[in-house]
C-alpha cells in the first residue's frame, strides 16, 4: 500500500492540460476545508525526469498553492514510458 509522502510543491510539473479545468470557486472551498480540517486526500504525482509530474488532485494543489504552503503530501504512483 502507497503511504503518503511531503513533496515539495516547486518540484511538481503540472501539464498545461490541467489548467483548462481550473475553477476558483471549487479552489476556494478546498483551501477552506484544508484551513479547518487539513490536508486529507494526497494528490497523486508520478516521477519524471527530474521532477516530479501531478496525475491527480490539481484543485488540492492550487488550493495548498494559494493558501502560500510550500510542501503537499502526495502519493508517488507508477510512471508512465512514453
């Protein structure tokens, strides 16, 4: 079972793709949730090259960006061979 690690957000990669589904208000609620309750689901991130890149939780980590965090807890999942 995948255990939770603490990354660094700067070495996060967010394909381009994901910022055509940014939407502020579910950011806002989920920052607000994390300012109450904590981080409770980790986002998902895969080992690049150098870098880590996110698979899952974009809103969680605009969220933990825009609340000004500088680590978010993550699950590090299976790369990808293109």
């Amino acid at each position: 079972m995948l255990k939770p690690v603490k990354i660094s957000i700067e070495e996060i990669y967010v394909p381009i793709k994901w910022n055509k589904s940014l939407e502020p208000e579910k950011v806002d609620s989920i920052a607000e949730s994390i300012l109450e309750d904590g981080q409770k689901t980790p986002i998902h991130i895969r080992k690049g090259e150098g870098r880590y890149v996110l698979v899952a939780g974009f809103h969680r980590l605009q969220a933990l960006i825009a609340l000004g965090e500088a680590e978010i807890d993550a699950l590090v999942v299976g790369s990808r061979k293109f």
